[in-house]
C-alpha cells in the first residue's frame, strides 16, 4: 500500500496501489483514491479484484461497479460504456445507488475499467447532487487525489441530464445544452441527446 503526500499524516490514507510504491513508468496493477474527505473511493477494475484489495488494506463495504465486469467483491453492478451516451435509466440507477451508499456507513468503492472516466462521471454526479455542487466542483475534489479523472463529455451529459430530472438544477440545464452545442455530438447521438434535452 502507498499513499500521496505524507504517509506518516494521521488523516486517511488519499491514494492506494498494488503493487507499493510502484515504478513510475509503470501504472499500478490497483489503484483506489480517496474521494475529498468522504469514505468513498474511485479505483480501478485491479481495485475489485479480491486479491489486490487484500493487498491494499482497502476493506469496502460497497463496491459500486460500472463498468462491464463485476467480481465477488461488487455489491452494485451498474455497466455503463465509456465514450458512449448512455441510457438514462442506468445511468440514474447507478447514481442513486452511490448516493444511497454515501448515506450508509461505511467505506464506498466505486470502480470502472481504469478509474479515469465512468468511476468520476458517476461519484461527481452523487457527490453534486448529495452536497449541492456544480458538477465541475465535484470532478474538481476528485481531481484533488486522482489527476487523470476525466469524465468524457458524452458521459458528462448524462451527468448533467441527471442533475436536471433529479435535482432540477437550471444550471445544470444551460451547461447540458452548451456542452452539446460545443461538441460534435448531437449529430451522432441525435435521439438520445434531445431526450435528456427535453426531459423534465
């Protein structure tokens, strides 16, 4: 197991990793980090393995996963595809089974293929959506102990889809439909996209 900056610090260790202190020029086999000052965690598929997770002294009890494989170690399957707009359903259904294990005790995992993309997009729409924080400000916290989080921007409208139908954020709602102006998105999601556009 290792940790980002101090490891003698009496806080919760920030980030873990199998194997310890990993070669730089290598990425770790696992990797789970600390998601702002909260008991929940962004992590790799390595991270779910039962094995690796012995190995980083890391004991969930919640494994949110949301990518296509679960192992006996997830407690939640949600699969979501990266890249991709995805259902609204799914997508919403995974999110409100964060939130639900934000609001239980105990530590939550949540895990997509690389811990980059799926994993953010889901823990900063629960994280917004629990606390009252715009998006960004969610990816931002998490951004704090894993650099590389990246919510793609197809995943990033449903994350602002769900923020307007569940949360009724009009912020939310003028981002969704900057976001698909910018991009060239709508015209290869066109029916999907004006769904979560018109949704109320």
């Amino acid at each position: 197991m290792t940790t980002s900056g101090d490891s003698g610090s009496e806080t919760l260790k920030a980030v873990q990793t199998v194997p310890e202190n990993p070669d730089p020029d290598l990425s770790p086999k696992a990797i789970a980090a600390r998601v702002g000052d909260r008991d929940i965690w962004i992590g790799n598929v390595g991270a779910i393995k039962p094995r690796l997770l012995a190995e980083m002294d890391l004991d969930p009890e919640y494994v949110v996963s949301v990518n296509g494989t679960a192992t006996v170690a997830t407690t939640d399957h949600y699969p979501l595809k990266d890249e991709y707009v995805n259902d609204h359903q799914q997508f919403s259904h995974a999110v409100a089974a964060i939130r639900n294990r934000i609001r239980s005790d105990g530590t939550v995992l949540v895990n997509c293929s690389v811990g980059v993309s799926r994993s953010a997009t889901v823990i900063a729409t629960a994280v917004a959506a629990e606390d009252g924080l715009s998006f960004d400000a969610a990816v931002a916290e998490i951004r704090e102990h894993r650099p590389r989080a990246q919510p793609h921007p197809k995943l990033q409208i449903n994350a602002l889809a769900y923020l307007v139908t569940e949360a009724n954020w009009e912020n939310a709602r003028r981002q969704l439909a900057e976001l698909v102006d910018s991009t060239q998105i709508r015209s290869q999601h066109d029916n999907a996209i004006e769904k979560l556009l018109t949704a109320e």
